[in-house]
C-alpha cells in the first residue's frame, strides 16, 4: 500500500462548479497535511495546510482532515479554469519520516467553460 | 513565505558529465529538502541537508550520485553526478518555511536533460 495516495484523474469540472479532490494515507501518526498546486513546468505550490480534524476554510478553498479514516480532502468551489492544475496531497511525520514531506502521485484537475 | 533562488532553471547535458544546483533561501532553515520529479511523476525526496551535518539519503539514492552541501543555513547545493539520460527531471529543493504559514516552500526548479 502506498504511503498516500491520490486519484490521478483527469478530474473534469464545469465552470462555476465544485472540484471536489481525495487522498488518503496509511500511518495514522502522520501529523499534518497539506495541498499543493503545481501548474504544468512549474514548482508546487502551497494552496492548504491542516492538521487539526474538520474543516478549514481560505477563500475558495477548503480543506478537510479526517484522522480516524485518514483521509484529507481539497474542496475548490466556483472552479475557475485557472484552478486546472495538478493537485498533489502531502503528508508529514509519517513513522521514521521525521520532518520530510512524503507526497502522493497527485489529481489533474481540468475546469471546463 | 520564505523566498528560494534556484538555479540554474534549465540545463541540457552530456551524459558522462556532472550539474552542480544550487538553491539560496532568504532566511536562515535548519534543515533543506532536494527532490526529484520525472516526467509525468510525483515528488520524490532524495536527502535532506542540515548545517554542518552529512546528508540522509533516502533508499535509492546514495551520496556518490548526489552529494549535497550545505556549507550554511541560506545555502545548499546539489550534484548530479556521472549523469546518464535516466538522470532527466526536474530537481526541486524545499525548506520548511520559517515564515509562515505553515507550509513548506519550494524553488523554482531546475529541469535537467541528459542527451
């Protein structure tokens, strides 16, 4: 079983619509959980991090942590074709990893007109 | 957020040779993170670099290949070594942002082709 893993997709959403992105992890130590945003030949960048379980908001974006199921989820309402881009999920503190971030293979997101 | 100069952006080099990358971060981290992307592919960490100590390698890549240096807290440089055509990908390095927010911060990249 993979450290953490992802749909890989693509994920197509209309316009306006609400992306709805998935990843689950195997070690229930893992301690926080992030979001990142990677455009095609550019470097990730950092969208969400949540480490506490529930729901965190920021703009269009919401983050949500479940540690009993290990599951953390990406909610991007009003999709905007600019928001079509490879999500990756990443995790920390996962047994012997320490600080490192291990990260799953990642969801192309593709927004529609 | 922290800042992280990378460079160089791009390379295209012979096999056989060697690619010294270099990331420079705007603020003193302890610890410095090298990644490698192939094509098509997730992140994969190849070490993590701290001031004044060895490298850890993960398994699969060994330090013959990649030594790394990190002769300061602002500083890390990465070798790909004796490169062959396989060695093509993208070489990110990521520190954990002292900053704020939580998060970790990645430079730019550097997108390595072997011919």
């Amino acid at each position: 079983q993979k450290e953490v893993e992802q749909n890989s997709g693509p994920l197509s959403v209309p316009e306006g619509a609400i992306a709805s992105l998935n990843c689950t992890y195997s070690d229930r130590v893992s301690q926080s959980f992030f979001w990142y945003r990677q455009y095609s030949g550019k470097s990730p960048e950092l969208i969400m991090s949540i480490y506490s379980n529930g729901d965190k908001e920021d703009g269009r974006f919401t983050a949500q942590l479940n540690k009993a199921s290990q599951y953390v989820s990406l909610l991007i309402r009003d999709s905007q074709p600019s928001d079509s881009a490879t999500y990756l999920c990443a995790v920390n503190g996962l047994t012997g990893g320490g600080n490192k971030l291990t990260f799953g293979t990642g969801t192309q997101l593709k927004v529609e007109l | 957020s922290a800042v992280i100069s990378q460079k160089p952006s791009r390379d295209i080099c012979q096999r056989g040779t060697s690619l010294t990358i270099q990331c420079q971060v705007d603020s003193q981290v302890t610890m410095m993170f090298w990644y490698r992307q192939q094509p098509g592919q997730s992140l994969t960490l190849i070490a993590t670099a701290n001031q004044g100590s060895e490298a850890t390698y993960e398994s699969g890549f060994v330090i013959d290949k990649f030594p790394i240096s990190r002769p300061n807290l602002t500083f890390s440089t990465l070798t790909v070594s004796n490169m062959s055509p396989e060695d093509s990908s993208i070489y990110l390095c990521s520190v954990e942002d002292p900053r704020g927010p939580y998060g970790y911060t990645f430079g730019s990249g550097t997108r390595l082709t072997v011919v």
